[in-house]
C-alpha cells in the first residue's frame, strides 16, 4: 500500500460573495418554492376533507385523523419554513444593498 492513498484528499472550494441580486434569486426561488408546498397543501386537506372516513370503529376513526393532521401539518410546516427562508432572503438582500448604497456615499464624501 502507498502512502498517497492513505492520506485524505482536501479540496479548497471558494466562497462567493453574497449579493443582493443571488438574495433576491433566492427569495424567488423560495418564494415559489413555498407557494407551492401551500397549493399541495391546500389540495391534500381538500382532499380528506372531501373523502371521509367509512368506519365504525372509533380507533380507526382516531388513528386515520391523527394521520391527516400529520400530513396536513408537515406540509404546511415545509410551506412555512420556505416561507421564512424567503422572507430571510428578501431582508438580507435589502440590508446589504443599503450597506453597499451608504458605503459608496461615505466614500464619496472623503
């Protein structure tokens, strides 16, 4: 066994700076993203909504509602967290083009 295979390979990946036009891209995409997840969700509760449960059984009854609310609640969480990230992104976006705006009038006034 040679020594080149026992040692890690390490790769250097470079960092690209943050823009307010990658935020604003981002926002959209997330935007959208989170749109949607909203839209899907609003078609599975529609959906059991409009299909109810044929049992007698009360367990059955309890267990299968409990399910619906499961999916129904991890859809919207997945829509809320995408719409958090948008939001996030949209705010970083303003911020550095406000940072960018008053760095280039303090430079002017020197």
């Amino acid at each position: 066994m040679s020594e080149q295979n026992l040692t890690p390979q390490t790769d250097t990946k470079t960092q690209s700076a943050t823009s307010p036009l990658r935020c604003l891209t981002g926002a959209v995409i997330s935007g959208g993203m989170a749109y949607a997840v909203y839209s899907l969700m609003i078609a599975i509760a529609t959906n059991f909504a409009t299909k109810p449960i044929h049992s007698i059984n009360p367990l059955v009854v309890k267990i299968s509602s409990a399910v619906r609310t499961l999916v129904v609640g991890v859809v919207a969480l997945g829509s809320g967290i995408f719409g958090i990230v948008a939001i996030g992104l949209l705010a970083l976006g303003v911020q550095l083009l406000v940072q960018e705006l008053t760095k280039q009038k303090s430079s002017e006034n020197q």
